[in-house]
C-alpha cells in the first residue's frame, strides 16, 4: 500500500514531523504564519490527511480543494472553531483535537492573568520601564487580594477544572455555570457550586472563561453582561476571543463598570482593539495559553499519532466527529 499523504499548513515541533516522516509521504509548510487561502488549498489538494493549526480555516472550499480522498483533519489545538465539523462529517472526514496535553499549561496561564490583572502587574511593570519616578507608601498601586473571593468559571471542563484546583490554593472559592452539571465528585474536590450564568455574573469577584467558541458562546459577554458584573470585578479570557465582545469591554474597563481584565486571546486576532492597548487596566498576552516547549510538542505530536492512526485504518485517539461520520 502506498504511504498515505500527510500535509502540514506550518511548522511544528520535530519529533512530531519525525513521527510524520516514518508513516508518509511528508508536505509541511516552512511558514511560521497561516497560509492564505489560496496557498492552503493548494497545498492540502491531493492530501489524505491534513495536520491544520488554529487559523486554518477549514470549511467546504477546504474540503473541496483537498478532494474526496481526504480521510482526516487532525487541529494542533484543543479548539476547533477554525473548523466546520458539520462539513467535514458529511464528507467523511474524521475531525480529531489535542484535549489534555495543553490543561495545565493553559490553567498557568490563566492563573497568571488573574494575578496580573488583580496586582496590577502589567501596569508595574510599564511604569518601571517608562522611568517615571515612584516611591513605595501606604496607598501605592493597591490591587485587589484573591483569598476569600469568588473565582467564577464559565466552561468547568478539563482546563476550567485545573483553574478551579489552582484558585482553591490561593484561597479562593470556586463557583461555575456549565452546559452540563459536573460530576458530584468533582464538585466535592473543587467546592464548586453551580449557579446559573447571571447569577455568576453578580458573584464573581474574577470570571473566567472556559467554553468553546460556538454561535451560542458568541459575544456572550456583551455589554449587557459586563454590566451585570461587580464593579470589582476581573475578567479573564484564555479560551476565544470572540466569546467577549471587545469593544464593549473596552467601554466598560473605561468606565470602571468592572476593575479589570487579562486577555490571552482577541476576537480579530492577531489584531487587538486599539482601546484595550491604551488601558491601565488591561492585561494583555499574544495568545500564551500553550505556549510552552513541552506542550507544543505533545500537541503536534498528538495530532500526529491521530493522523497516522486514522492513514492506517485505525481508531482516533482524540476524535471530535466519531460519532458523526457518513459513510462516503
Ligand atoms: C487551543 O489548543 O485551542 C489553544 O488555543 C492553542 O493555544
């Protein structure tokens, strides 16, 4: 049997294209940024398996331009909204993920953001930098302390969870509203309550989000929800920038209708709105949440495994769409 071809749309780690190399025959983008579009369909057409990062688009056009032999999408991201998975499950294309390999990473960050945001941390930092003269006392660059305070996390799946375990060390009480309940057990662990989502809003002291990015998570932060938040109140988004509608919470960090906020994810990425940049108040990394050596490879490596897994006739590890899928 012919080795099936695997494309890559930008560069990974190299064990992750040393596993590629053994089980195919190898395209990989030399291209530390997306591919245009018309780049990207030249490069999957002909592929039986595509490895796709986060700006992907992967949508009918893509699929179209790969062509009927396409087995499998393998995301190097535990997101998926880049991808039209209806689409791809009508055509019978597996969809897989990297759920897991990037909790901990992910939860550091969110961790770090939310210490960022409430100790001013940023705005320390630009002020030491610009020279400007500063003297310790009393009422200096007084933040906001976690213990006691109520961490309210939206999405209390895997990485919601690690946030949750981190919060609880500092001090923290934990409460959530999730699509579905978690499980007893998980709830005794975290001292988790449940509530629903405006109630969180009124009792979170930092909310933080956790949720896919779907039509129903959408701007589910407006400004209609920024407002039901305490005035004391942090928001902090490791997961889609698009789940918060940005210039409604540049008004309401302007305002002060909330203390705060750490974003590690845009909605128009890598553009940030131009409000966010001039605000004090505002903690503001370039998409961080994986960002680690150890856990970019074992992302591209998970793709990895799924796509060769899938070339050979096997099972998935991480499939999205399993369950979805048309026979073609
Ligand atoms: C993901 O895996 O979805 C992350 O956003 C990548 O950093």
């Amino acid at each position: 049997m012919a080795a099936p071809r695997i494309v890559v749309t930008r560069r990974i780690p190299e064990p992750a294209l040393e596993l590629l190399r053994e089980g195919s025959e190898l395209w990989v983008s030399g291209e530390d940024r997306p591919l245009e579009t018309a780049e990207l369909h030249a490069a999957v057409a002909g592929a039986d398996a595509v490895v796709t990062l986060l700006h992907d688009r992967v949508d009918d056009a893509f699929l179209d331009a790969a062509g009927p032999q396409l087995r499998s999408v393998s995301n190097v991201a535990v997101g998926y909204d880049n991808i039209d998975v209806p689409a791809a499950s009508a055509r019978g294309v597996l969809v897989t993920n990297t759920p897991g390999v990037l909790t901990e990473a992910t939860a550091d960050i969110a961790l770090g953001l939310i210490l960022a945001a409430t100790r001013r941390l940023g705005e320390g930092e630009r002020l030491i930098r610009s020279g400007a003269p500063w003297s310790w006392h009393m009422f200096f660059m007084l933040g906001s302390g976690l213990q006691g305070k109520t961490l309210g996390i939206v999405g209390l799946g895997g990485i919601g969870r690690a946030v949750a375990r981190r919060a609880r060390a500092f001090g923290m009480e934990i409460a959530y509203f999730a699509r579905n309940r978690a499980p007893e057990e998980v709830e005794a662990e975290l001292s988790a309550r449940p509530l629903g989502f405006e109630e969180l809003l009124a009792e979170a002291d930092v909310l933080s989000l956790h949720c896919p990015l779907s039509e129903e998570t959408r701007h589910l932060i407006d400004a209609g929800a920024l407002r039901a938040m305490k005035p004391s109140a942090y928001l902090v988004n490791t997961a889609r920038g698009p789940i918060v509608d940005e210039a409604a919470l540049v008004e309401a960090l302007r305002s002060g209708e909330i203390a705060g906020a750490g974003l590690d994810v845009f909605e128009r990425e890598p553009e940030v709105e131009p409000g966010l940049i001039e605000l004090e108040n505002a903690v503001l990394v370039p998409h961080l949440g994986s960002a680690t050596e150890e856990t970019r490879t074992a992302m591209a490596e998970l793709a990895a495994r799924n796509a060769l897994a899938i070339a050979a006739g096997e099972p998935a590890l991480t499939p999205v769409n399993a369950g979805q899928l048309k026979e073609t």
